[in-house]
C-alpha cells in the first residue's frame, strides 16, 4: 500500500516597538490534499520592559497551532479491511475453516473533518535576581476538534465503519520557574514544573491498525474499555518536577557539567496479574460463556532522583562526549511493583566528532 500526502504553508510576522514595548503579529496560512481545509492561524506575542533598564520583562503571547500530522490518518483510511481463517482439531480430525473473531474488519472513514488546532496562552515575567536571570512562565493550551471515533454497525460490505468525528478536546496547564546564573567559568541553573492535562479521548496516533481500544478491561469494580483507560490515565496530575545543573569550562578544550533531576510522587492506571468474571457473551456457536477481565488499579509512583554526568573535550577539530546517565544507578520506578519489567539503571555514552 502506498499513499502520498501533498502539504503546503505560507508564513508571515511583523515586529514594531513602542517605547519600552515590543510586539510582533504574525499570520499562518495550511493547506493539504487529505482534508482539504484552508487553515489560518495567528500568532502574536508582546514584552513589555517594565522600568526601562531591562532588568523587568513581563511577556504575553497568544496562538494557535493546527495539527500537522496527518500521514497516520490517510494511511489508516486508505488500509483495507482483512479477516483471519484458522483451522481448529478435535480429536486428531482437522475441522472446518472457521473465521477469526479477531481484529481485521474495521474500516476507517474520514470524512468532511476540521483540522484539529490547539489555542495556547503563556505570561510570564523574566527578573534580573541575584547576579543571574529568574523567569517564571504559565501556558494554558487547549486542544480543540480532536479526532474521535462513532463505532458504526456493521454494513452492507462486511466491515465495521469507525466514522472519525471532530469531537477529540484536551486541556494542558502548566507553571515552570528558572533561575540561571554564570559567574566566570561556572554556570549554575535550577528549575521546576508542576503541569497537569485532560482528555476527553484517546490520541489515535499510536498505531495506524490499533483495535485494542475496543477490548474490555476491569477496572475501579466496573467494565470499561482499554481505550477508556488511556483516557483516565491522562487525566491524572503530572508530577512536580524539578532540575539543578551546574556546568565548569577548566578550559577551552574541557567542560563538564553535572544535571540532577527530580521527579515528584504520582499515581497511574496499571495492569494487575488477575482476573475477573466480566458480563456473559455469545460465542459465534451461540453459546454463552462468561469473559475473563483483565483487572486494572491504581499505583502510586515514588519519587526518583536522578544524577547525569556530562564530559565534553575537544583539540583542534577533534572532539569527544562522554556522558553517564543515572549515576548513581537509582530506580526509575517506570516498572509497578509486583510487575515484570525492566528499569535502566547506570549507563554510558561515548561519542567522537571531526569537523572537516
């Protein structure tokens, strides 16, 4: 299978000054052969120099930004529906092909869509503090028109028709603070960020033939789908994370610099090792069985902290990077508890350049 997508853009900003006032306007113009929308989009941010001497900026800018990613979507339309036969025994005597209950028969249908665009909103100021520079920033994004789904019948040609629909929102808010100094060959950073999101539904950019959304899970003592889960999942509180670094040039040719970072507490949806009784379901011979669930719960992440060391040195037009990441070998704690898996721990990266 083989598909193409055509895509074009037209961009333009503009600048002006007012006394202690900067501002720029600007103007997006989108246009591809999938959903054939004209999409404009505008972009604008100002900065005002508070007393004069550029030690206080206060900074404002509002724009919006249309999804680009369309490739997945057009690939996923033009896919054909399959179906799977397999042959069963019983008693050594090979049975009749039967049809596979399994994925294969959805078809996806995008049709008359808006583009999805997401409006985003920062403020922020950026002081003069302490010999070093401090910046605090809050961004409100929220993602509109979205790709969801209307799970159709089956119709008149076998399959199941996904009709793609505009009905996809999300919300993102998040406060970050900084402060950076350089004080001769040293430079010293810290930072922090506290961020959480919601979705109203899931992102179908994973996989082009992703069915698994549909399957049925048990989680919080009710029957949900999996795609329901990655819902809930976005929806709960990012954690507070937080970064120092501080950086040295011994001299032209060596530099070193060591990052810390901190990752705060947080609970996420996982997947447990049992099962449930779920509803009874017809089996394709008509009998009725009860489903087994696969049963989802609550965690609790701990907090992690993690150390980098970063070596870079360089003569003439030789150069290498040599960096150790978790230093300390610390957990990531990525894995649940009572689940298998596998955390990183200490590990190297070496790497040469030649610039010619």
């Amino acid at each position: 299978m083989t598909v193409s997508l055509w895509q074009s853009g037209l961009f333009a900003e503009g600048s002006w000054e007012y006394r202690r006032l900067s501002a720029t306007l600007g103007l997006r113009y989108d246009y591809d052969d999938f959903l054939r929308n004209h999409d404009i989009a505008h972009r604008s941010r100002a900065q005002l120099d508070v007393f004069g001497h550029g030690g206080t900026r206060v900074f404002v800018g509002h724009n919006r930004y249309y999804g680009t990613g369309l490739l997945t979507y057009k690939l996923r339309e033009a896919s054909k529906p399959h179906y799977r036969e397999y042959r069963s025994a019983t008693h050594n005597v090979v049975n009749d092909w039967e049809l596979d209950s399994g994925r294969g028969n959805v078809r996806y249908v995008f049709d008359g869509l808006r583009t999805p665009y997401s409006d985003e909103i920062s403020t922020g100021i950026r002081q003069r503090l302490f010999g070093g520079i401090f910046e605090l920033k809050y961004i409100e994004r929220d993602n509109r028109d979205g790709f969801a789904r209307t799970v159709m019948p089956i119709q008149e040609d076998g399959y199941r028709w996904y009709m793609m629909n505009n009905e996809g929102r999300s919300e993102y808010r998040s406060l970050a603070g900084g402060w950076n100094r350089r004080v001769g060959s040293t430079t010293v950073g810290v930072s922090a960020t506290w961020s959480e999101s919601r979705s109203s539904n899931q992102d179908y950019d994973s996989r082009a033939d992703d069915s698994d959304p549909d399957e049925w899970v048990w989680y919080n003592g009710r029957r949900v789908q999996r795609g329901e889960l990655t819902i809930l999942s976005t929806d709960f509180n990012r954690p507070l994370t937080a970064s120092f670094r501080i950086a040295h040039q011994f001299s032209e040719q060596l530099s070193v610099s060591f990052v810390n970072r901190y990752r705060g507490r947080y609970t996420n949806i996982a997947e447990t090792s049992a099962t449930t009784d779920g509803e009874q379901i017809t089996l394709p011979d008509g009998s009725r069985v009860n489903e087994r669930l696969t049963v989802f719960e609550d965690r609790e992440r701990k907090p992690t902290w993690h150390s980098n060391l970063n070596i870079q040195w360089s003569v003439g037009a030789f150069g290498v990077d040599a960096s150790i990441n978790n230093l300390f070998n610390q957990r990531s704690y990525s894995v649940n508890e009572q689940q298998g898996g596998v955390e990183v721990g200490r590990n190297y990266w070496l790497g040469a350049s030649a610039n010619f």
